[in-house]
C-alpha cells in the first residue's frame, strides 16, 4: 500500500474515536489466464474516510451488460490465474457493479466512518442526457464539422438584389450554356479560351476547380451518438471499515476478482 501519511492520527467522528493513517492500494485488472488489460481498481483509507473506484473497459463478448461482483479474496494471484484454487476464501464483498453493453464498469463508492452514527447506504441515478439531432456541414472531400448558424442578413440582402439584378439575364445565359453544350458535343471543339470576361457575358462557362469545391458544403441533421457508459456511485455510512490497507487484516497483497456469479471474469493483486 502507498502510505501517505506516516504518523497515525486521532480523529473524532460522530460520538466516537477511531485512529487512522492515510493509505492508498491499487492494481491493474486482467482477463482470466491473459494479459489482457481492462483496467483499474483503487482502494484509499484516510481520516475517517474509504473509497473504492473501479474503472473497467472490455470486450463486450467477455464483459456483457448485466451484474457483476467485485470483492477481494484471501490470497494472491499467481500467472492471472482467477480460479478458486488461486485465490482461497472469500475475504471481503466489495459490492455489485453494473456493466454497459459496450462492456463498460465504472464504480465509485465513497465511505464515511461514522463508529455511533446511523449506517446507510444510497445509490445515485444517472444523470439524464439530452439527446436531440445536431447539424452538421458535410464538404465534397468528405469532411464533417457542426454547423453553427449565423446572422447574415446583410449578405442575404446583398444576394437577394443580385438576383433580382440578374433576372432574365441570368436565365438567358442558361440557355445559351445549353445550347453551348449541344453545339459543343456535334462539331469539334474550336471554342476560344474562356476568360472570366467571356465567362461573365456568357459566352462560356468553366468547370469549377478544385480549390473552389473543397468550400463548398450542404448541412445535415445528423442524429448523435447518445450512449451514456453505466456507472455505479455509491454513498455509505458505517461503523467501523469496510477494509484495512494495514495491519494483520490488511487486504493488500490479496486478489480482486471480478464474476459475474458462474464465471471469474478477471482478477488483480493489491498492491
């Protein structure tokens, strides 16, 4: 265990008196027989205060959604091997966590010493999460960014004066393009270079680069990924400690297991 506190300290705690030093274990949790890593678990102990956090990621094929339990066994693990045989009796239950269909676990359980006070212990819900279609600018090469609308009444106005400008100017420089086409497919080819100044007459049109085209976008609603990972937040009163980081009792050393009641998932040494 990492001892942040050398000297044990005396505190008071509701009507009673506990003594206390400042420590912290953790460890890496693996898959079954495999190297595979998924994550953390951290136990503290502190100035009339526990906390344990466990922070896991899986395959959702190992790890499926539905109901866990984490607790600590007598021994530790040899080779990750997370069987009976390896770990010996059970020492503590840490408690039931809850796993998301992307296999995701997320415990944080907090703990207050209380040695006189009334043990309690409540569940948090999850917050609930605003889920409504977003727009999106999608360009020609592919690219995606939010579409962020604006003011533009001046630009607007300025664009609707040039049409009503253009009119049937703009329709007749349509049609000669059409007729350009078609003359252009049945005679070969002797048009003259199409400068902007022809190109405005509408004597000629040019196809559009690409510089020009990488700007151009059009705008989606795009419906977004809403999914909110499960997460256990535990709030607890007891009387005496959940677990000792020190001491003949200390749990450090020993095994963390992960099951889901019929299978040992994964596993860790306290360390």
């Amino acid at each position: 265990a990492k001892e942040a506190v050398v000297s044990t300290q005396s505190g008071h705690y509701g009507r009673g008196q506990l003594s206390w030093a400042k420590y912290e274990a953790e460890c890496t949790m693996k898959l079954h027989n495999t190297e595979i890593e998924i994550g953390k678990v951290v136990f503290k102990s502190e100035e009339g205060f526990q906390s344990i956090q466990a922070n896991l990621e899986g395959d959702p094929e190992v790890i499926k959604e539905g109901k866990y339990g984490l607790k600590v066994y007598e021994n530790s693990v040899l080779v990750n091997d997370c069987s009976a045989a390896s770990t010996g009796a059970e020492e503590i239950e840490v408690g039931t966590v809850q796993a998301g269909d992307r296999g995701e676990i997320n415990l944080k359980m907090s703990i207050t010493i209380d040695p006189l006070g009334s043990p309690h212990s409540f569940l948090l819900s999850e917050p609930a999460i605003s889920c409504a279609p977003i727009k999106v600018k999608i360009y020609a090469d592919g690219r995606e960014e939010p579409y962020v609308a604006r003011k533009r009444r001046e630009s607007q106005r300025k664009k609707e004066k040039l049409k009503e400008k253009k009119g049937k100017k703009e329709k007749k420089r349509k049609r000669k393009e059409r007729k350009e086409r078609k003359d252009s497919t049945a005679k070969k080819s002797t048009a003259k270079k199409c400068t902007k100044k022809r190109e405005l007459k509408g004597k000629c049109t040019n196809a559009p680069t690409l510089e020009a085209l990488k700007d151009i976008f059009y705008v989606i609603e795009k419906k977004p990924d809403c999914y909110s990972p499960k997460s256990d937040t535990y709030k607890i009163t007891m009387n005496s400690p959940k677990f000792q980081l020190d001491g003949e009792d200390s749990i450090v050393g020993r095994a963390v297991v992960l099951g889901d009641g019929q299978e040992r998932i994964a596993c860790c040494n306290l360390v």
